[in-house]
C-alpha cells in the first residue's frame, strides 16, 4: 500500500504559488506585453509630434468661417440670418482621427484594467515606463484676428492662411518651407525651386519647430481632399517621417484627387515634392 508524499504544507504551498502567479506575475507580463505591442507605439508617435514629458498638450486649431449676416442656409437651402464662426464639416470630421491616434490607447477594458494596475505600481520613473503617455487634446477654432502668440504647445492648424489665422500666424512668424498664395489661386509656393501646380487637389504637411515642446503642424489643401489627407498621411506614415526626417523641420505636397472625383478621400496620395531642414 502507497502513501501520498503530498502534505497539507505541500498543498497550501502549492496554492499560495498557483495565487501569486495568477495575481502577481500574470497581471505584470499582461501589461508589459500591453506597453511593448501598444503604448510604447503610442509614446513614440506623441514624441515625435513634439511632445515632452513637461509639455503634454497638443492643441488643434479649426478653420474659421466668419458667415455674415444672412450668408447662412439650412438645410433646405434657404436663406438664414446667423452670423458669427462656423467650422467646415470636413475639418471637423477629423476629431475622430486625431482623438484615435494622440489620446492613451486605454480605451478597451483590458488596457484600462492594466493601466489601473500601472498607478499602484511604486516609483514614477516605473509607472512612466510600463504606462500610457496621456496627452491633453484641446480642440479650438482659430481666432478671427491672427494671434500676436501663439500657446507652447503640440499645434496642429487645419486648413490654409486663408481660412485659419494660425496658420496664417505660424507662415508670417516662422520661414516655412512650403505654403499655399493667396494672390495666385491652386500654387503650392516654396522656399527652394518653382511653384507647384497639379491638375487635381494638393495638400500640404508642413512642420514647424518653435522650441522645445512647441511644434506646429499644418495640414493644408486647396480642396477638402487635400487638406484632410495631409492630416491623414501625417498618422499614417509618421513612423516613415520619423526615420527620413527625425526632429528635422519638413514639407511634403501631396497630390489628392478633387473631392468630385473621390468623395470620401480615401484614395492614396501621391508625393510630388519635399523639402526639409
């Protein structure tokens, strides 16, 4: 007749480890595959946008529409007396971009129950490793007069000088590269070479480094479709802009269907031009 070896002292040893891997060492590799496979991504891209760890806002400027009174129509094509600012609906659809590539990747159950267990974690230098770098997104219409400053910040500005004053603001107080004229209509100027002209619509991805945690992005169009997809190709291919151009200033032009031709914009891009410095 056999007599188990197994103790009481065996069992409960075995349990105790049996919790602690559950509770303690499953949790831990759970979030440090969690900060490799999808926050460490997300720290690089908020880097690279110009993000430090004591300036972590990164502010979106719209187009300013200033409708007069009685310019206005609803949606049955009359005529309305408002006036006052009004957003372009194609710029204001890009919240959802912007929000789903800058904002903490925290947003299913599973990051936010890790993410939780991060906080408990002691030591900030630990925390700030194994976690999510959490920005502040702020999204503002740019103001109807151009700004004398402008806030040190992340800045990205929807829209061409014509339409949004911090692009305008950023084009008169910096040397951009490249930039769209207001006398000669569907000509991308730039610092270096001849104008550009395509036959369909053209967008610009201009970055503009002010100092140290102030980086101002502008995402520009003669169309709907340009200025969309060159916000668009900025967080699409920012990892290939991260590798040609690294903290360096830059401008790319980018040739874009007119949206008659491509309602959704969703066609590729084609680079005609770039400049950096």
């Amino acid at each position: 007749m056999c007599r188990s070896s197994m103790t009481w002292g065996g069992i409960l040893e075995n349990l105790v480890a049996d919790f602690a891997f559950v509770v303690l060492i499953t949790p831990l590799f759970a979030t440090i595959v969690l900060a490799f496979t999808r926050w460490r991504p997300h720290a690089k891209l908020i880097r690279f946008l110009g993000c430090t760890p004591e300036s972590k806002l990164v502010v979106v400027y719209f187009s300013n529409l200033n409708i007069q009174r009685g310019g206005a129509g609803d949606f049955r094509g009359q005529s309305r007396t408002y006036s006052g600012s009004a957003v372009p609906e194609s710029e204001y659809a890009l919240i959802q971009t912007i929000s789903g590539a800058v904002e903490a990747p925290v947003n299913d159950w599973v990051s936010r129950l890790f993410s939780g267990l991060v906080d408990k974690v002691p030591g900030r230098a630990i925390k700030q490793w194994l976690g999510p770098f959490r920005v502040e997104v702020q999204y503002k219409l740019s103001p109807l007069a151009t700004p004398a400053t402008a806030p040190k910040a992340v800045t990205i500005c929807l829209g061409s000088a014509g339409y949004n004053s911090m692009t305008d603001h950023y084009a008169r107080t910096l040397q951009p590269l490249m930039w769209f004229s207001l006398d000669i209509p569907k000509e991308l100027m730039q610092a270096e070479g001849p104008p550009i002209v395509h036959d369909g619509d053209i967008g610009l991805l201009h970055r503009l480094t002010v100092e140290r945690g102030h980086v101002a992005y502008i995402a520009a169009g003669l169309g709907v479709n340009g200025t969309r997809g060159a916000l668009r190709f900025l967080f699409s291919n920012w990892e290939s802009l991260q590798r040609t151009y690294g903290e360096m200033d830059f401008a790319v032009a980018l040739a874009f269907p007119w949206v008659s031709d491509d309602p959704t914009g969703r066609r590729p891009p084609i680079e005609i031009a770039e400049l950096s410095r």
